[in-house]
C-alpha cells in the first residue's frame, strides 16, 4: 500500500521536476530543494486534507516521521504545514516526538516552518509545566536545530500573548543563546525580541538596555529599529 508520504513525494517530483537544485546558500540545508513555494504547498495540504477526511491520528503521526526524515528540503517543508493544519493532532503529540522531529531539521527554512507559527500561546499555556521545561531544554543542546527551535517557538506565542511566563521564558533562553556567532542564533535572538515589543513592550525593552554589551549587535540594531519606528 503507498503510504501517505508518498503523495507528497509524487506531489514534488510533478509539480517541479526541473528545479531541484542544491539550496544550501539560501536555507541553510545540505538537502535538494524542488523550488516549491511557501503557498503552493500550504494548497496541496488543504487538498490532501479535504480527501482524506478520516485521517487518523496514527497515520498523521506516522505520515509526519516520514517526512521529516525526508531527503528532500520540500519534504521538511510539507512536514511543518502539516503539523500547522491539524490543530487537533497537533495539541495531542508528545513533546518527545516533536523533539524528535527537530532533530531532522536542518537550515533556518526547515527549523522555521515547524517552529515558527504553529504552536500558540494559548496550546503552549495549556500545558505550561511541561512546554517550559522543554523549552527552557532545547535552549542548552548541543545541536542548533534545538537551540534556534528554543526561541523560533516563542516568537507567535510572545507576539499574541501578555502572559509574563512566555516571556520570562524567551528572555531565560536568549540570555542563554546571547553569546553565540552564528545567524541561525543571532538572527533568531533578534526575532524573539522584536516579537516581543507588541505585548511585552517595557519588560523587553529594560532587557536589552541592561545586556547592550552582551547582545548581538544585529539584535541591538533590529530591535532599536522595530522599537522605535514599529517597522521590521
């Protein structure tokens, strides 16, 4: 029987057969790129949705391991959209398998289409106890896919919530994170901070002035920026 994930491979080698290219430079992966865009593939999740109404959450589980582990970035990509589409499924996964996925990723493209938009504030403070320890976790491993996952998993929750814990936590793994040269880090310590500014605008604010000399200067310089003129 073809499994699930095999759609999505058909899906990539159809739709874009002539632009698979090594896209190390723009995604930060050694993985082949098919060149499928951010909508294309949200589209074809809503279509492979709407023809498999009776899904289960097994094969949804199952469907998402294959896909991470995919040699394809395009694969990564569908497995991050498709852990956004299925709210329900996704409220019910152990965080140990979401650890797990993580571990496959690789690149800021990979990290940020599962970790960017799809757990809000509001799943995260469902579960408060264990999303801290986790979070607070990823922040001191050893692989980088973990460490921007520590904060590129707060960046929606921060921006959409006032609840003080998120961003107790986000600045504990920023302070953690300060001290790294690598964009994957700085530019994800950046984020978080300017994430920050809508609901947590003078906390934020004291934190960056007080860690000026410690901070990275492209994080400084954004969040000054977003701070004072609202803009990116």
């Amino acid at each position: 029987m073809t499994s699930f994930a095999q759609e999505f491979r058909t899906f990539i080698e159809n739709s874009a057969p002539d632009k698979a290219k090594d896209n190390s430079n723009a995604s930060g992966s050694s993985k082949v790129h098919h060149g499928l865009s951010n909508p294309t593939m949200r589209d074809f999740v809503k279509s492979f949705a709407s023809e498999h109404p009776k899904l289960t959450y097994d094969d949804w589980r199952d469907t998402l391991s294959e896909l991470y582990q995919g040699k394809l970035i395009d694969e990564v990509c569908f497995a991050g959209f498709m852990l956004g589409h299925y709210k329900k499924y996704r409220q019910q996964l152990p965080l140990p398998t979401l650890d797990d996925w993580l571990s496959h990723l690789e690149g800021w493209r990979e990290i940020d289409t599962t970790c960017q938009s799809n757990y809000t504030a509001k799943e995260l403070l469902a579960n408060w106890d264990e999303w801290q320890l986790f979070l607070r976790d990823l922040a001191r491993r050893e692989t980088i896919q973990h460490r921007r996952a520590s904060l590129v998993l707060l960046v929606k929750p921060v921006r959409d919530s006032a609840d003080e814990r998120l961003i107790t936590v986000a600045l504990h793994n920023v302070d953690l994170l300060k001290h790294e040269t690598d964009k994957l880090i700085t530019k994800a310590i950046s984020w978080v901070l300017r994430a920050s500014i809508k609901r947590h605008r003078e906390i934020v604010r004291s934190y960056v002035t007080e860690n000026s000399e410690s901070l990275p200067a492209i994080a400084i310089r954004e969040f000054e920026k977003k701070y004072s003129t609202g803009k990116k």
